[in-house]
C-alpha cells in the first residue's frame, strides 16, 4: 500500500514538471497598456507595451507636457513598433491608451507664500501671514520634473515702501540636481483682519451675525480703533445708519438701547435702608449702564439716574434728606415703599 502511494506521488511531481517546461518553453506575448505614466519627454515601446523585449527602450513618441495627459490610438502604436519586430502584440480589444507626463507641481499659492515671506524678513510690512501679493501677470501653478527636490526660494527683491511695488528674481527646482530661474514683479500690501457689514443697518440696529463679516483690509486705510473680531460687534448696535462694505469701528457700536426716549420707567431711590419705586418718563434713550434723564412724574422733577435694565432706572442719593426733597412725603397709592 505504502509502495502505491510513493508511485503515485512521484507521478503527479513529474506531470507538475512536465507542465512547468511546457510552459517555460511558451513564448510571452507582448500586450498592450491600457494607461501609462512616463518620466521623460519621450515615449518608449516599454511604457506602451508590457513584455516588449529588447526594444522596450526604443523611443516611439513625444511625451505629454509636464503634468499633463494624452491619448493615443492603438492603430498609431501599433505602426510604431511594426519596424522592430515585436511578433504577436496583443491589443486587448484597446482602441487608445492614455499617456501622463509625472510631474512636480508648485501652486501659485507657494510662490506667493515665498514672496510674502522674504517681505516680511526685509521689510517693515508685519508678518507674512499679513501680506497680501499680487503679480503684474497672473501666477499659475508651475509643473517641473517629477524629480525636482527642494523649495523655491528668492535670490533677489527689491521693494518700494512708497507704492508697494516689488521685483525679485526666485530660483525654482527644475529636476534631480537643476535649479531655473524666475523673474516677478507685482505689489504688496500689509493688510488686517476687519469687521465689516454684509448689509446697510438703520441706526440703533442691533448687529446679528449675518450683518458682520471678516475681510482683509489694507493696514494703511484701517485705523486703530477698527473692530477685528465678529464678537466684537455681534450683540451690539450702531450710532448711526452704516453702509454694507464699511469697516466698523469701535466708536459706532454701543450696547443695545433697553430704554427709550419718551418711554414710562421704573425709577428706583435707594438710600441706607430705604428703596422707593415711583414711575417715571425718560428724556432720553440708553443702554444698560448709561446716565440719562428722566422726570418723576410725581414730584414734576428731572432726575439723573443709571438704567439698569430693561425700563428700570436707579438714582443714588447720600442722605435721607435728599430723598425726601426728590420724592413726595406721602407716597402715592402706585409708590412702593420698602
């Protein structure tokens, strides 16, 4: 039994062999890439074709720009590679293969990053998160090789603090071991975050978030006491009517009007150990923690006091002597004395 099945192993491992010689003896046939990405600016057999042999190197066709994809068609690869003997390619039902350049790309936004920095080093324009760069011709995304190692830097830039222009010469890294050079002139403007209104508001509006958004402004135009934060003005009002676009500044804001002008309050007499409630019409309108007018209605005086709330106004007095001049000396049926 033991004999049988050495026999029989020993059989499968020779048709195992067999099979693998048959198969190392048939030939690999070329086949055709559906996509294909390339280093260079040419195209080689190799990058088209899988299994291309000793002609993989062969150069057939110009390569994409940097960064950038194309498409060509089977029937113009396979006229291509007819002079080099590549026997039995095999098309895999393609009609076109697509071809992209490998490329490095260094946005717009870094060369602006560079600039800014390099101002800031040199100049008196702030930190260079502050400074805003603008080209004379507009700056787009630079593809350079695959292989580019490094960062732009500036070699040279000279400023003009009196218009804000400047000109200066980059060096960009073009490959392995290659540097180019880049010429830009344009502006730069040291600017601050604002608070700007998204809509005209009438005068006393309070300011909700939508009315207020945050904007670069250039630092020059923006004066000290600008608001800089939303939550600065959110909650508040304004003094006065306020166009949309307009930079608010923090003597236009005021704590939201909890007393009107004309309107009936609560006027509070506190001295040591008496309060004394009697109504009261105010002459004029304020936010909690103003001083404003208003006349007692009982004794026809105007008085000075502090709003401390909603139609609720406080007048302190040093001695008893002077509450009794400011209030009746019996109380009305509407007074309350406590």
């Amino acid at each position: 039994m033991i004999r049988t099945l050495a026999a029989a192993f020993v059989s499968l491992l020779a048709l195992a062999a067999a099979a693998s010689a048959q198969n190392a003896l048939e030939p690999v046939h070329p086949r055709l890439k559906a996509e294909a990405t390339v280093t260079s600016d040419i195209v080689r057999i190799g990058d088209l074709v899988e299994n291309a042999g000793v002609v993989a190197k062969v150069a057939i066709f110009r390569a994409p720009d940097l960064g950038f994809t194309g498409t060509v068609s089977v029937d113009s690869v396979v006229e291509a590679v007819r002079a080099h003997a590549l026997i039995g390619l095999d098309t895999a039902g393609l009609s076109e293969v697509t071809v992209t350049r490998a490329a490095r790309n260094i946005a717009a936004k870094d060369i602006e990053e560079t600039i800014a920095h390099a101002l800031s080093v040199q100049s008196a324009l702030g930190p260079a998160k502050d400074i805003v760069v603008t080209f004379e011709r507009p700056m787009r995304a630079m593809y350079v090789e695959a292989s580019a190692k490094g960062e732009p830097r500036v070699a040279r830039i000279n400023f003009d603090a009196r218009n804000g222009r400047f000109d200066a010469t980059m060096e960009i890294p073009t490959g392995a071991a290659t540097r180019g050079t880049l010429r830009l002139s344009g502006r730069a403007v040291a600017t601050v975050e604002v608070a700007t209104l998204s809509q005209a508001v009438e005068r006393g509006a309070v300011l909700k978030e939508a009315d207020v958004m945050i904007e670069r402004r250039s630092r020059a135009e923006v004066g000290r006491d600008a608001v800089t934060m939303r939550e600065q003005a959110v909650g508040m009002a304004v003094r006065t009517a306020l166009q949309a676009g307009r930079t608010l500044r923090t003597a236009e804001l005021m704590k939201p009007e909890v007393v009107l002008r004309n309107e009936t309050v609560m006027l509070v007499y506190q001295v040591p150990g008496i309060t004394l409630t009697v109504r009261g019409k105010a002459s004029e309108g304020g936010a909690e923690g103003d001083v404003i007018s208003v006349l007692n209605e009982q004794t026809k005086r105007t008085v000075q006091g502090v709003i401390v709330g909603p139609g609720r106004v406080i007048v302190s007095t040093s001695s008893q002597r002077i509450a009794a001049n400011l209030a009746p000396a019996r109380p009305p049926a509407n007074a309350n004395v406590r």
